[in-house]
C-alpha cells in the first residue's frame, strides 16, 4: 500500500459520494531555497537530481508524521510544497498550529543540507486559513482522480506569500478561530494577516498512526502501484495544463483524464492553488509509451480545442527524477526537475488557447509538426531570455532521403576474400568503418555465415567499459581451449593440457615450438603449469614470449584451414592486443588468414589505422541505406513481395535507413501488432518510436518486473556480463530463465557458456543509465564484493575491474586499494599501458592515498615511461617523486633513476648529478650507495675508463656485501668480469664469471645463469678458444629453449654463427641465422635487424658471395638510419668498402669508407683502424699513374704504422705495406712480404681464424 490518496476520499467514495464539502482548517508549505537548490544540482545532471530527491524525502517523512499525527492529512503535493487539510470534526486549531510549529522546529534542525555539489540552506513558509474545502472525484472511463479546492485552500497559499523564511502566517478568517486561545502569542503584519510567535504552555498532542488498505488502482495505473523502485532517471514530457474555472469542470477534467490514458500519459494531479486550476500529465514516466513525444503533442492538441475553460498549455522534455516523494504515511509518484519546473513556466507565459513549447521538445518533433517561434521571452525564474515555440499544423511529407550506398558490392568484396584464402594461401584485411548502429556486424554475419563448417572463426570483442591488457585475446583463447571461469585453477590448467595436445595433431606442428609455447598460452588466460619458471622470468621477455605464442598458435591452426579472425570495435581494443594481433597477422605468410574488423569513425585514428596491417587491405566505408535500399532490406525481413509505399515513407522518416534503427523498428512493430494485413500502418499511426532510445524504454516497460531488474544488474557488469558473476547478484527466480528470455527478447546473445553480451551497447546504456545513483551505487558494491569472492585465487587478475566497481559505488579507499593491486600486477607482467591506467585512477583519487603511496606511484610511472623510452615523462614524474621524497634515500633513488635517463640524452648533466650524489654518500644507507656504484661504475666502463669503474664497483661491492642483496651483489661481480674482458685477462674474467654462475644457481636465477654462459663463450672467443666457445654458446642456447627465452636463443645462435665464420663453416654459419632473421622480419623487429644483417654480411663476404654480401649489408645501414643506431655501420662500411676494393669499384669504395671513419669516431671507434688501412689502400690505387704521390701515400702508411701496437693490426699494416711496395719497390716488397708471412704465422697461433690463413695465402701469392 503506497497511500497515493487521502483516506477521506475512499472512504466517501465508498458511501458512493463523489464530491462534497468540508469545514476545517488548511496549511500551505513552500520550502525556500528549493529553487536555487535545484537549479544547482541539475547543473550535475541525474545524480543532482537524485540527490533533490533525497532531501525532499527527509524533510517531507517527518513533516507528513507531524501532520497526521495532529489529525491532519495532506490533500496535494506541488514538487517543493504541499497542502494540508485539518477537518475540524477531528482536530483543534491546536492541532494544527503544533503540527506547524514542530515543521519550523525541523527546517531550523536540518535545514542546511550538505551535499558532495555544496551546501544549502533550506527554509519553510507555512500558510494557515479556515473555511469550506470543496472536494472532488473525477471518473473517467477506466480510472479515476480527485482534487481539493475552496476559498481556505486558496486563502492559506496567500498567507504563505506574507511569510519570511521559517515563519507562520496566518488570515483574519484563521485568527477568528484563535480569539478566544489566550495561549496563542501573534502579531500583525499587515492587513489582514498575522505572524504566529509561539503557543504557551500546551501539550504536544499526538495522535496514533493510522494505518488503511485500499484498491489503488481505482486511481493510479498498476505500473505505478506494483513499482518496486523509488524513483529513475527517465527523460520525459512536462505538460501543465492551466483552465478557467467553471460549472462544467468536472466534464472538462474528464475528458482530460480519459484523454491523457488514451495517448499514453500519467495523470499526475489536479490541482488549485497558487497558479490556479492546473493539470499535471507525464508522457515517458513511469513506462515509456512508443513514441510518447508525438503522444504528448497530440494529446495537448486535443485538450486546446476543448470549448469553455480558456485553456493554455506548457510543455517541455528532459531528463527529470521520476518517482515517489513524501513518506509512508502519504506519497505521490511524480516528476521533479528543471524541465518540470520550466513546463509551469511556459504554461504561465502561454496566450489562452495556445500550446508554448520549449526548445527541447521542439527539436524532437518538429520533423512531425510545424511550429511557430516567440523569441528571447524573459520567463520568471530563469536568467537569460529564451525561444518559444508554438504548435502550427501537423506535417505530411515525412521522408528524408538519406546518401546512397550498397550492401551488395560490400557482400561481394568480402566473400571474395574469404574464397581466396579458401583456394590458396592467401592474407587479407577488411576494415568495416561506421557509425553506431549502421549495420557493421550484420554485414560480416551475413558474410561469414556460409563460411562456419570450412573455416576456423575466431571472435575477437572488447568490453566499452573495461578495455584491459590483452583481454580480447584472453576471451579467445579461452574459447578455444574451453577453460571454464566457474572452475577452479587446478581443473582449468588440466582441460587447457588436455585441448592444447591437440595441436600437436595438426600436420605442420613442430612439437618443440608446442612445447615451448604452452606455458606462454596458458599465462595470457591466467593459468600456471607446474613447475613453471615464468614467475621469475623477466616480464619483458615474458610478454614478449606470450606474443610469439599466441602468433604462432594462429599460424599453426591457420596451416590446417583457413582462419577468419573477426575483430569487433576495434576502437575499443588495448594497445597491447592490437601488438598481438598485427603480429600474429603477419606470421601467416604462408597459410591462409582473412581478418574483417569493425570499427567506429575515428577522426584521429591512434588504434583503427589498419592499413599497414597487410598488403592485401580493403576498407570498406559503411553508410546509411538509402530509400530504396530500405524498401528492399523492408521487404526481405517482412517477406513480402509488395510493401505499401507509406509504410516505406513513415518507416524510412523515422529511421533515416539506420539499419540497427531499422531492425529494432521492425521487431516492435510486428510485437505490438502494428500492421494490417496488408501491411499498411494502422491508421491512428501512435505506435511509431520516434528515437532508438524509445524503442528500447518501450521494451524495458514491456518486461516484467523480476526480468527488468535482471537486465539492470546485468548492465552493471558491462556489455559483456559474466553468469558466475551475475547470479550471485541478489537474484529473485532463475537466472537461466533470464538469460534465456533475454535472448527470445533480442537482449542479449551467449558468447559461450560462461558468459553473455548485449545485443548493442545502446541497450545496455539505456538500461544502466535508468537507474538511480543510489541503486547504481549499491549494485557496483554488490558486483566488486562477489567478485573478491569469486575471483579469490587470481584477484590481482581481476583488481582492475573489482577496483572500477569499487569507485563506482563510491568505496574510494577500497577503490585504491584494488588500483594499487592492479598497477602491481600489470607492471610485472609488463602491461605497461593499464599499469598507466590504474596509475591514473590512483592520481585521480589522490585525497584518499597516502604520501607513501603517492611516491610509489609516482616513481612507477617514471620506471614504466623510462621502458617505453619517453625519458621526458619519465624525468616529469621522477620530479614529481622528488617533491614529496621523505628521506634522502628516497631522494637519491630517483635522482639515479633521472641519471639514467641523462646517460642516454645529456652526458654531461648525468656526470653533474653522479658528483651531487656522491657527495651524500656518508649519508646514505648501503644498498643506496651499492645501486650509485653499480649505476656509475657501468657508465665510467662503457666509457672505457676501466680504472675507475673497477675502483668503484669494489667499493659497491663492499657496500652490497652488507645488505642481503645478493642480486646487487653478483651483478656488480658481472660487472667486473666484463672489465676484465674489456682490459684482456680473459682467463681472469673466466674465473669470475663461473664463480658468478654458483651463485646464479644457488638463487636459482636461471635466467642469469643463461647470460653468463654467453659472457663465457664471448671470453673464450677473445681466447681464440674456439671449442670451449662454441661448448659455452650451446649451453647458452639450451638454457634459453629451456626457459623459453627467445632474445637469448637469439643471440646464442648470433654468436655461434660469428664464430662458425671465422672457422669457414660459412653454411652451418648462415642456418643458424636465416630463420632468426626470417622471424624478426616478420614481426618488423629492425633494432635486431641491423645486427643480422652485418652478421650474414660478413658471412656472405668471408665466403666470396659478394652479391649477398652487397645486400644484407646494405640493409643494416637501413635498419640503422630508420632506428637512428648506427653502431653497426662502421664496420659493415668496412666490409662494403673491401668488397668494392676487390672489385676495383675504388670511388664507390672510398665513400664508404669515408662515412664509415665519420660514424665510427662516434659510436665504434673499434673499427676506426682498419677503415684508415683500407682507405691507404683504396686511395694508393686510384693514383696507379702516379708514382710519387703513390710514395707519399707509403710514407703516411709508415707514419702510422709506427703507433701500431695490436699484432693482428701490426699484421694487417704490414701486409697493405707490401702490397704497395710490390707496386713500386721490388726490394722493399720482398723484406716486408716475408715479415708479414712470419707475423701472420706468429698471430695465427694465437688466433686460429680461417681468416688469417686467408691471409697469409693472399700474402704468399703475391
């Protein structure tokens, strides 16, 4: 029982007296300030008004009890006021003045309201009078109302208008009653009315709460007797309806009534009062009637042309709170807001006889009617002038063509693709760009739909709401692999091994790649294999793994058939599955791959650009159908043959070809039994939504109310709502129920098992942003809780999602908890962009985050911009961190963080701060100091400045061996082994790096241990080892299969290869690194690139294959220029410029040579000898004809020559040397031939390289 209606009318009604009089005594109510109040918190849109709503109800719940229980009763509400009656059979005119007092007494308790959009100050004015109260039952044909009037009411709202702020006014017809109360203390105001001061010495007399059962519906629509909800946001039409009074009223407000029922509206009150006889219809509360906007005109029209009230009608639409307001004891189910308020407005401002529009409702059905315009009218309560419209006439053309375009070509282009990949190996990409609801998945289903028994289809979607790491291809896979979220991890990693040793059935499996990529799949889905060394493998190389997984298990099931990857809203994918992707895409050079994406316009196009995605690449702009292409999308669906030409007009008017408007237009029409048998429009043509958004609240009102809070908590979980989730939210009957009429009611389709999605976005946003805050607020809470109980063996997984939830529902510590959790998890898996997204929802939420927490914030973001190189942002936050350091530990760390970043961009000003640091070091604790030892020491050796770096790691080393850091410890020992490599004791650096290798073991740090095996074999390499080089560089690679470490298998096989080259096994050389450079072409790695390429060109070089020389060193010079890294380039200068040399191309030669001398004085000054022996050559031979300047360029050799040191240099001069004298000094030739023979055999012994021998036959032959 909601009480909507005063008991004095059921009980008269039931005595079958349907209107009469009473005497007794009336209050009017106006709050103050509400006003001002609403107008403010509008300004924050339907949380504003929510919280007005709020507010109303805790000042109208005791306000209504002191009422009823002084024996009064509240005959009318009017948004921020109300109206009492106290008949005076029951109740004294004490009553009624107590009652008054104790509503003062409570606007002075709580009549400042704090909100989170300000405070404000609320005060009441209250009115008082006596007299006759006239009371009315208004019978319409299928409901009924009733209203209150007379001179008290009316005498009682002209007292309130002498009141200030907090006071009691009363008439002179009041204060008779009073004359005799000696008690009662007042005083005159002005003529006629009086200020109450105070009553002496009365008891409070109050009366037991009455309680009455009665059959609503005689006057209220079951929707809103049966409503279980308070209140929702809703836009709707405002129509206030201003009459003359007169004999014949009660005819009028009949047909009013029975008017507002047939065109769909709420008749909300009668009321006279302040503005006179008015009636109050909502059009769009509490259901949404198909096209209500075109109803609520029509029905106004209706009421204008009624004959003798002198009627004049407001009218306006926009978002108001739509519910019930006042308290238990007494409530009415209404509309408040700005848009309510502005209706009364321009129903004041309105001539007679006339309807005035505001501009809001004008725009929405101004294609229906025409309408007239009263410019900048100043209306009260509101500031700058505004436009008026008024209804003229109803319109009859309603078409609009929208531009032209075809589905058919669109169709045909697609399957083209798909027929290719199913013929032959073949690669392509369709882009399918559109608006909203123009038709992009429709098309691609109406494409693929031949297509599922030949072709592998793979769906990748992205929720609008949680755009997390990877997430699209985590649903996939998990599809694929049938893992099931209601299992636990244990079941899950068993069925994921059980589906994954399949793949080892398809023809092209290579089982160890499989037995490589399993534990990389099984992470992307969040599963472990037992005994896995991912935990401690580094998140980079981890990522990097997991994309070439998922790569090549796309590539392997795309050998076996063709595969369509379809991507849906490609504007809402992450970054990091976009990577995925694109890499995958182009590993499938050589089977047979067709991927159609869908997208939304996007004018800058960060994420939807895919033309470089494939060289076979279609983008395919999606337009609106046209007229005549709805008639036949019309006639296909209808399955006729012949549609009427103005249900095409009407249908095409309304949706303007919009195919997802169109679809949903037509499914409504044909469930509310909208068409003749001939498929013409019935003729009254109400049935017409005129919004998509219509159609949708027109559903949602259709459902029942268990089914329409299932759909609201769905939508709380997103456009993709997991079942474990959604049946542990407080649901009323069966969930499968649900889901299964969710889909008979083209809600919602099942993705799998485990999960459902709206059918559109639109739907779900409708559906969510019905809800109150409050609710919403509450249903967040509830989702975040169950998934911490759900989601408990992988919370950090899911802190993302439980944190949105959290703030959501406003839970802003429990928010940044989970934040903080989910930037944990995402930077150690090196998901750098939603560790940037949790760290700014941190930030966001500062004022409820420690400082400690704010530095750790502060000083991730900078380590994650410094790995994504943007070194500015990286120094910007490190700064940041600085500013709220709370020791001078802190401080340094993140001063050596910005040094880091200056050792790449500012030499100089990273020795500054190294100074600056080292001058607190007394001050600092010792792992601080270890890390300014280890961090300087790197950069004085990569400075060769040896001497000094080795002084300072020692000292690092002491301060390390006093901490518990044994990773500092054995990096700075790693470190030293490379100093010595640097200064030759490479049997020494041996000795340190295996005793750095027991330690690697004894912590277990496996992936360690692959490094310093390569660091070995590297020192035996220096050795002219060449076996225990090549034994080191193969334990290098079998410890990297073994921990799955592909950079390090990478440069295993890099190394074996060079070395290979220097014994002659030119073939075995190039097998190890065809296929790595193959892969990395693939996934366009040029960094990796440059240094393949001089590899195999040294190769090809060393071998005499000059043509494939040429080539690959002249794409490392590419690679080189593209990524601005030119350490490479000397040195394949040098070998491109001995290969010109050899060929007597000696101008060509020279210019390699000369930029290979600019570049190497910069970046390897290793190289810089040999390109100056070479270019002595070179330029000795471009003057064969002449000989004294050919002896001047001998003389300069020998100069330089004398400050030779290095043997195998020594030898290499020795033998340019006696190529010249050769030339012009047979003598000279002879002793310095011989000398270069002995030399060469002396360095041979030392280092055994096919390419001495080389030499020394060169030498012999000349």
């Amino acid at each position: 029982m909601k009480n909507l209606v005063p008991e004095l009318i059921y009980d008269e009604m039931k005595c079958n007296r349907y209107s009469g009089v009473l005497c007794g005594y009336t209050m009017f109510a106006d709050i103050s300030g509400f006003t001002l109040m609403t107008e403010q918190l509008m300004l924050n849109g339907s949380e504003g008004a929510e919280i007005l709503s709020i507010i109303l109800n805790k000042i109208f719940d005791p306000s209504i009890k002191f009422i009823y229980q002084k024996k009064g009763f509240i005959s009318n509400f009017a948004g921020d006021a109300f109206t009492a009656v106290f008949d005076e059979r029951e109740a004294s005119v004490i009553n009624i003045l107590q009652s008054a007092k104790e509503i003062i007494a409570l606007f002075e308790s709580i009549g400042r309201q704090k909100t989170r959009f300000g405070e404000f100050d609320l005060k009441i004015k209250i009115g008082l009078s006596y007299g006759d109260i006239n009371w009315g039952i208004i019978s319409g044909d299928t409901i009924k109302s009733y209203y209150f009037k007379g001179d008290a009411i009316n005498n009682c709202i002209e007292a309130e208008q002498h009141c200030m702020p907090n006071d009691i006014c009363f008439d002179d017809v009041f204060l008779s009653k009073i004359a005799n109360q000696s008690n009662v203390d007042y005083q005159r105001i002005s003529k006629g009315y009086y200020l109450l001061n105070k009553i002496n010495d009365v008891s409070n007399i109050r009366y037991p709460l009455l309680s009455f059962n009665e059959e609503e519906t005689i006057f209220f629509p079951s929707s809103i007797v049966n409503l279980t909800i308070q209140g929702e946001f809703r836009k709707v039409v405002s129509c206030f309806i201003s009459f003359d009074e007169n004999d014949n009223i009660d005819d009028f407000l009949k047909v009013v009534l029975d008017l507002s029922i047939k065109y769909g509206g709420y008749f909300n009150k009668i009321d006279f009062g302040d503005k006179g006889g008015i009636v109050v219809v909502i059009f769009g509360a509490p259901e949404s009637k198909p096209q209500f906007l075109k109803k609520a005109v029509m029905f106004s029209s209706k009421v204008i042309k009624l004959p003798q009230t002198n009627s004049k009608i407001g009218m306006s639409y926009g978002v108001a709170y739509a519910g019930f307001v006042g308290s238990n004891i007494r409530q009415e189910y209404t509309a408040l807001g700005v848009s309510v308020n502005f209706a009364a407005r321009l129903m004041t401002s309105a001539t007679s006889g006339k309807i005035a529009l505001g501009e809001s409702i004008n725009n929405e059905i101004r294609h229906l009617f025409e309408t007239s315009v009263q410019e900048n009218v100043i209306i009260k309560g509101f500031t700058n002038p505004i436009n008026i419209y008024s209804i003229e006439k109803s319109k009859n053309n309603l078409v609009n063509q929208a531009p032209f375009t075809s589905r058919t070509h669109e169709i045909k282009l697609i399957k083209n693709y798909i027929d290719q990949s199913n013929s032959a190996n073949f690669q392509g990409v369709v882009h399918i760009k559109g608006e909203l609801g123009i038709g992009k998945s429709r098309l691609v289903d109406e494409c693929i739909i031949d297509y599922k028994k030949s072709v592998e289809i793979l769906t990748f979607v992205s929720d609008e709401l949680f755009r997390s790491s990877l997430n699209p291809i985590k649903r996939v896979l998990c599809d694929y692999f049938n893992i099931n979220t209601n299992n636990n991890a244990f079941q899950n990693t068993k069925i994921f091994q059980e589906n994954y040793n399949k793949l080892y059935m398809i023809q092209n499996a290579n089982p160890e790649e499989l037995d490589q990529h399993i534990e990389f799949i099984a992470n992307i889905m969040d599963l472990h294999i037992p005994d896995s060394i991912l935990p401690s493998m580094d998140p980079k190389i981890r990522f990097e793994n997991m994309m070439y997984s998922f790569e090549y298990f796309i590539y392997l099931i795309s050998t076996e058939r063709p595969v369509i990857l379809r991507i849906e809203d490609l504007q809402w994918f992450d970054a990091d599955s976009i990577k995925f992707l694109k890499h995958a895409i182009n590993s499938c050079n050589d089977s047979s791959l067709i991927v159609i994406i869908t997208s939304r316009i996007d004018e800058d196009e960060v994420f939807t650009n895919t033309s470089e995605w494939c060289n076979n690449h279609e983008l395919i702009d999606l337009k609106a159908f046209t007229l005549k292409e709805t008639e036949l999308f019309l006639k296909n669906t209808l399955g006729c043959l012949e549609l009427p030409t103005s249900t095409r007009d009407t249908i095409y008017a309304i949706t303007e070809g919009s195919p997802f408007y169109l679809e949903q237009l037509i499914i409504y029409l044909m469930e509310t039994g909208a068409f003749e048998d001939d498929l013409t429009l019935k003729s009254d043509n109400l049935n017409l939504p005129n919004s998509i958004d219509s159609i949708f609240l027109s559903r949602i009102d259709q459902l029942s109310n268990y089914i329409k809070s299932f759909v609201k908590k769905a939508s709380i979980l997103g456009t993709i709502f997991p079942i474990e989730i959604i049946s542990r939210m407080r649901i009323d009957g069966s969930v499968n129920d649900y889901l299964i009429k969710g889909i008979d009611e083209n809600i919602w389709v099942s993705m799998d098992k485990f999960k459902y999605m709206f059918r559109h976005t639109l739907f779900r946003n409708t559906v969510y942003e019905l809800q109150l805050k409050s609710e919403i607020r509450e249903l967040h809470k509830l989702a975040a809780r169950e998934m911490i109980t759900v989601y408990k063996e992988y919370l950090d997984n899911k802190a993302s999602i439980i944190a949105f939830h959290m703030e959501k529902a406003q839970q802003y510590n429990e928010a940044v908890k989970y934040y903080v959790m989910a930037s944990n998890y995402n930077f150690s898996n090196y998901r750098l962009d939603d560790c940037i997204n949790n760290l700014d929802k941190i930030t966001e939420l500062k004022s409820y985050v420690t400082k400690q927490e704010m530095y750790e914030v502060f000083e991730k973001y900078a380590e994650i911009y410094y790995l994504k190189v943007d070194y500015e942002k990286s120094i910007i936050y490190c700064k940041k961190a600085l500013e709220i350091c709370e020791s001078k530990n802190q401080s340094v760390k993140i001063n050596l963080k910005i040094v880091r970043v200056y050792n790449v961009t500012n030499h100089d000003k990273s020795i500054e701060m190294y100074e600056e640091i080292e001058s607190l070091l007394d001050e600092l604790d010792d792992d601080v100091k270890a890390e300014f030892a280890l961090s300087r020491g790197i950069i004085l050796l990569h400075s060769a400045e040896y001497d000094q770096a080795d002084i300072l790691l020692d000292r690092g080393l002491t301060w390390a061996e006093k901490t518990s850091d044994i990773q500092m410890r054995t990096s700075i020992y790693n470190y030293k082994a490379y100093i010595l490599v640097a200064r030759g004791k490479y049997n020494e650096a041996i000795k340190m790096y295996k005793e750095i290798l027991l330690t690697k073991n004894e912590i277990k740090d496996y992936y360690g241990l692959t490094n310093i095996f390569l660091h070995i074999g590297i020192a035996y390499y220096y050795l002219n080892d060449y076996q225990n080089c090549i034994k080191y560089y193969k334990k290098t690679l079998e410890n990297a299969i073994k921990l799955h470490d592909r950079r390090s298998q990478d440069a295993a096989k890099i190394n074996l290869a060079n070395v290979l080259k220097d014994i002659g096994q030119y073939e075995k050389a190039t097998s190890y690194l065809l296929p790595i450079l193959e892969h990395r072409k693939k996934n366009n790695d040029g960094f990796v690139l440059i240094y393949i390429y001089n590899n195999l060109g040294a190769i090809y070089k060393a071998s005499g294959d000059y043509i494939n020389a040429i080539n690959a060193l002249e794409h490392s010079n590419k690679f080189g220029v593209e990524y601005d890294h030119y350490k490479a380039t000397p040195e394949n200068n040098l070998l491109l410029a001995g290969i010109y040399d050899d060929q007597n191309r000696l101008e060509e030669a020279i210019e390699k040579i000369e930029e290979g001398l600019n570049l190497a004085e910069k970046h390897d000054v290793s190289q810089l000898s040999l390109l100056k022996l070479i270019e002595y050559r070179v330029k000795f031979k471009l003057l064969s004809d002449q000989q004294v300047n050919q002896q001047k360029i001998i003389d300069s050799l020998i100069d330089y020559g004398e400050h030779i040191t290095d043997s195998v240099l020594k030898a290499y001069y020795l033998k340019e040397l006696a190529f010249m004298y050769k030339v012009i000094n047979k003598k000279a030739f002879r002793v310095t031939k011989e000398k270069v023979i002995r030399l060469l055999e002396e360095v041979y012994r030392t280092i055994p390289k096919k390419e001495i021998i080389d030499n020394i036959n060169e030498v012999s032959n000349l």
